[in-house]
C-alpha cells in the first residue's frame, strides 16, 4: 500500500468514528514526531502495540481485501499466562461494504465482535478439526448476544447494529459489510497479530508498504523502524 493512501484512509477512518460519536484517545492524533519525542513516557503504549493498524493482507486490494482498526487498549501476555491482571483488549475496526477480512482464527484470543453502527455485518464461519485446522466440513456452536447459535460450515450470520458474536479459538471465520460500512466494536483476551492470526489461506497480516510521502501518524507495524530502532 502506498503511504499516502494509508494516510488517507486514516483521516477518512477517523471522520467515521466520530460521526457514531465516538473519540480516539490522544496518541491517535500524534505525527511521527510527536510520536518519537513521547517515546519514553509512551513505552507501555508501544510494547502493547496499540494505535492504527491498516492492512490489505499483503494482496494490495485493500478496497477488496481489508481493514482498518485501532487498538485502544492491550494487555500482557505474561498476565494472561499467570492467570491475573491486565488479561482484555479492546479495538475498533472499520471493515467497508463488501471489503474482506479472510478466513482465520486465532490459538490463544476469545473475541467478541460486536455491530457498533452503520450497515450490516456478515460473519462467514467454519468449525475446526481435531488438531484445530479449518475443516470446511465442521460447524459449530457460537454465542450471538449470549445466546447458543449452532452453525452449520460456510453459514453466514448476520449481525445488525448493537448485536455481537463471541468466537473462541478454533472457530474459523470471515467477515465483511453488507449494504455499507460498519462500525465494529472488538473486545477480547490480549491480542498478539504478530503471531496469533492463523489464516486459511497464504497470506500476511501486514501491509508491505510504499513509502511515496512521510507518515501523518504511525502504524504499530512501524514502530520498530521509528522508535525502537
């Protein structure tokens, strides 16, 4: 993806947000140098990789195939491995009229999407086999609204505003807007893209990016580069 476009997307992603009424925290808001100058004091923030995430899956058809989210909180995993303290994270994610986020599921993260405003979400789900592989045989069991909702392979559910999904690792699932875009809302155990996103298909998590201007604001997939180098 070329630089600019990400910008781009972000300014646009930010004018939807607020049009729901809803106000990303500061650091959403800072350029790179701000970013670089509150380094120090921005360390957890940093390490728990919060802030703008946009990917077209490394396909280069974001329009076809992505999606924007922002990480507002993160957790620690060594908590989650000791069973106590800062367990939860949370996100938003724009995900377009018929934009996909590809087949996948996670080892670790439980995760409750949830339909924050706009159009309607469709999410396409798939069961697991034994050792946890997509099996395009198997259904399933998931919680909509916290109500039992068997799934039969390849179903796709469709979530309106205010309601919500919860998946748990081994429940294999796509999704995308229908009709417009959405609002989602994500709430689940701490969350590592870097390595708890197992897809169907050979593809990446992160763009590979063209950097035809400077960045208005930071990924988490620069950080490395920009304030950790």
């Amino acid at each position: 993806m070329k630089r600019s476009r990400i910008n781009d997307i972000i300014e646009e992603s930010d004018e939807m947000i607020r049009s729901f009424g809803f106000r990303l925290p500061s650091f959403a808001y800072w350029s790179m140098d701000e970013f670089i100058a509150n380094t120090p004091q921005a360390k957890a923030l940093i390490d728990a990789r919060c802030g703008w995430d946009i990917t077209d899956y490394g396909a280069g058809k974001f329009d076809k195939m992505g999606l924007v989210l922002f990480t507002l909180r993160n957790g620690r995993l060594a908590d989650l491995h000791r069973g106590g303290g800062m367990c939860y994270a949370e996100k938003l994610l724009i995900s377009k009229q018929d934009q996909l986020s590809p087949m996948h599921t996670h080892v670790i993260k439980a995760e409750d999407i949830i339909n924050r405003g706009g159009a309607t979400l469709i999410v396409e789900l798939f069961g697991s086999d034994d050792h946890g592989r997509f099996d395009e045989t198997r259904g399933g069991v998931v919680m909509c609204d916290g109500i039992e909702t068997p799934f039969d392979p390849g179903q796709k559910l469709k979530f309106e505003p205010g309601q919500s999904v919860t998946l748990m690792p081994g429940d294999w699932h796509a999704f995308w807007g229908e009709g417009g875009d959405v609002l989602i809302g994500e709430v689940s155990t701490v969350n590592d893209d870097e390595t708890d996103n197992i897809f169907r298909e050979n593809i990446g998590r992160f763009s590979t990016i063209d950097e035809d201007t400077k960045p208005d604001h930071l990924l988490v997939s620069d950080y490395h580069q920009y304030l950790l180098s």
